[in-house]
C-alpha cells in the first residue's frame, strides 16, 4: 500500500512539476510567454501615445462611407490656426499621455495592498477587455473627449496588467523578468513603428488601429494556453466558477483567495509595518527610476511635438511619429540587453537623462539645432537610458528581495516609473503653453 502512495504522489509530481528545477520545454514556454505578456500588455499603450497627436489634430465629423474624411500624412505642414514658430496643436500631447498613466498610478499606488486577493485569471481577463475598448472606442471616436476615454482604458489595461505580471514573476525562475521588460521594450518598438508604417502608407487612423484589435487575443493565448503556472499560483480558467486551489499546500498558498495564512510567507502575510520597510529599502531604486521617467516623457510629451523642422521632407505629424519609434527603438535595445549589460548604479542614468532632457529643452528654446537627424540620434539615446533604467532597476528588485517579499516588491516597484510619468504629463502642459505662446 505504501509503495504504491508513494507511486501516485511522484505521479501527480510528475503532472505538476515545482517551478526547480523546470523542463526545458516548460522553461522556454514561460519565457516565450512573459516575452509575449510584455508585448501585448504595452502595446495599446504605446500606441495611443504614438497617435497622440493625430487625436488632438485630426478629430472630425463621423464618416458615413468608413473612410477617413482627415487623413493623417496630408494635412498643411503648418497648424493654420495658430501662428507660433513651434506649430502648435490648442492642447499639448502632455494631455493624451496623462490619460494614458493617471489610471495607472491610481492602480499602482492601490494595488498592492489588495491586489493579492483577486486571483490572476480575473485580472488578465479585464486587461483584455479594456484594450479591446481602447482600440474600438479611439477609431470611432469623433470627439476628443471620446478618444480620452478610450486612452483611460488602454491606461487601466496597461497598469493593471504590469503590475500583475511583474507580481506573477515571483512565482517563476528570475530569467522571465528581463523576458518580460524585453516585452514591453518589443511593444514599443513594433507599436511605434506598425502605427508609423501603416499610416506612412496611407492607411488611415481609424483602420490602423482596427489592426491591432488582434493584439488582446494573443494575450488571452499568452497567459491561458502558453504559460506553465507553478501549483501555488492562483489559477482561473474560462467557464470557472470559483478559484481553482493547489490541493497541496505551498509556501505562497495564501496568495490564493480564501487560503489560510500559514507557513512562510506569500504577500497577504506581510503586515503594514513591513510593507512601509519594503517600501523604504526600495527607495535606492524608486527614486532614480521615477527620474529617469519624469525626464524621458516629459522629453516625449511636452517637446517632441516642439521640435518641429519645417524644411524637412517629413510633415509634422510625420516628424512626430518618427520621434516615438526611435525612442522605442532605443528602449526595446536596452531592454534586451540585461544579458550584455548589467548597471547596477540607476542615478547615473538618471544624471544622464536630465542632462539631455535640459539640452533639448535649451534646443527648443535657441532653435540651434541645425538637422532633425541629430533629433532623431538623441531621441534613440534617450531611449536607451530609459529602457536600460527600467530592467536593470527591476532585475536588482528580483535579485535582492527575500522570496516571501518579492512579489509586493515587484509590484510596488512599478510605482516608481508611473509616478515619474505623471509627473511629466504636468509638467508638459505649463511647458506647452509657454512656448506655443512665443511668436
């Protein structure tokens, strides 16, 4: 009798291995799905801050026949109804992207004192549910205000999905965080430049992001048909009606809603106290990384659309869209590059990116800089340092944190480059105003 219990426990062991040591199918499994978790989880994202100013330039009446009555590369060069040397649209870009991360400071600031008890099938299937509104609401919008509410909800999928799957990789080896910022480096890369390409080719806004409705899709395949999940995370599936629990206990088996709070340590055990000690042995990272961030958006949303060159080839909606490819050119190559390069010191690059955030201020001021090439090398630069910011400060973040504390870390973690972000939003308004009012 014994002998044979023996038999079927190694049985269901076999059927459910433990995350140590991992089948190398399961192993490149959880990458390749962390990699296309990161991916799907920025692309609405991206994308929205890459049409930013088609939202607040080429808003018009319905169109009956489904076309485009406002297509995006033949517009005047010039903004007639504003005589600024900047060309300036009424409402700076600075407003597109705080839609696009207040909802997600406010999801990041709440979040990790009760986003444990809400299992991780519910979270990924709203995430899906709102970038699919994103997509639709922004391509048949015919105001602005519309289009805003559609950015909220690529906003509320983005916040809620990274602070899940940044969580979710505490369960995993440390390999999937740098697979996961690869991810989200990817989505900005092919976000700019599929929402580049298409419209460069003619296709309209509103078709162009009808395109990418297939993006949420492959997050639902990501994380319900790709992803291995360890026995003690807690599972969800399509048609459940309850959360689904690991019968055998585990070390973070509270995470699991309704599951005793026993040995060890998962995030529900930590108590308020130690989360405000987290928080602060965090700070040597946050700080840096929501400078690193304050400086690059603030680059992004409240000068790119400043640094307009009139004699380029390039109309200024089109210098703009070139601007935020390469800056997630930049990002998605630092991104990859924890591997090659490891920074352990992230206020240098914070040092870094003021310095060029005060010189393309200074150049949009002066108006020295004689070529958009030499704004197009920056730009790729400034996205180097950012994406190079963000997983160097997350893979320490895994590295450093005790196993019981790693999942809040992770998740507190991403407050830092939200908040940076918010920050520059503000501040690209005042900035805005200021030099759409110079002659």
């Amino acid at each position: 009798m014994e002998p044979d219990g023996w038999q079927r426990l190694s049985d269901s062991e076999d059927e459910e291995p433990p995350a140590p040591p991992p089948a190398c199918a399961t192993c490149w499994r959880n990458l390749a799905g962390f990699w296309l978790l990161g991916l799907c989880n920025n692309f609405a994202y991206v994308v929205m801050l890459s049409a930013a100013h088609d939202i607040l330039s080429h808003q018009g009446a319905p169109d009956i026949n489904g076309t485009t009555q406002t297509p995006p590369v033949t517009p005047p060069s010039r903004n007639s109804s504003n005589t600024s040397r900047y060309d300036c649209n009424p409402i700076s870009t600075g407003a597109v992207l705080l839609a696009d991360i207040l909802p997600t400071l406010l999801i990041k600031f709440s979040a990790p004192f009760y986003i444990h008890r809400v299992p991780y099938g519910p979270r990924v299937a709203l995430c899906i549910l709102c970038a699919w509104g994103s997509f639709l609401l922004v391509a048949f919008s015919t105001t602005v205000g519309m289009s805003i509410v559609g950015v909220v909800l690529a906003s509320v999928s983005s916040g809620l999905g990274e602070i899940s799957f940044l969580a979710l990789t505490a369960f995993y080896p440390s390999e999937v965080v740098s697979c996961w910022s690869s991810g989200t480096g990817g989505a900005g890369l092919l976000g700019a430049l599929s929402y580049l390409g298409l419209t460069q080719a003619g296709l309209s806004p509103r078709h162009t992001l009808l395109l990418m409705l297939s993006l949420p899709l492959a997050m639902l395949l990501s994380y319900y048909v790709l992803l291995v999940p360890p026995p003690a995370v807690p599972q969800w599936r399509w048609g459940d009606s309850a959360v689904l629990h690991d019968p055998l206990p585990a070390a973070r088996q509270p995470l699991m809603a309704g599951a005793p709070a026993k040995q060890g340590g998962g995030a529900a055990e930590l108590t308020l106290q130690a989360k405000g000690r987290i928080v602060k042995g965090l700070l040597k990272y946050l700080l840096p990384l929501a400078l690193v961030y304050f400086a690059e958006y603030f680059i992004n949303q409240g000068l790119f659309e400043l640094l307009y060159f009139r004699d380029s080839a390039l109309t200024h909606a089109q210098q703009y869209r070139w601007y935020q490819m390469l800056y997630q050119a930049g990002v998605f190559v630092s991104r990859s590059s924890l591997r090659c390069v490891r920074i352990r010191h992230i206020w240098v690059l914070a040092l870094l990116q003021c310095l060029n955030m005060v010189f393309l201020l200074a150049a949009v001021y002066f108006m020295f800089l004689p070529s958009i090439y030499l704004v197009f090398a920056l730009v790729l630069y400034e996205g180097l340092l950012g994406g190079a910011g963000y997983v160097n400060t997350f893979h320490s973040i895994s590295l450093e944190s005790p196993p019981e504390e790693r999942e809040f870390a992770m998740g507190v973690g991403c407050v830092a480059d939200t908040l940076g972000i918010s920050l520059a939003g503000a501040a690209a308004f005042p900035a805005h105003d200021y030099f759409c009012r110079l002659p």
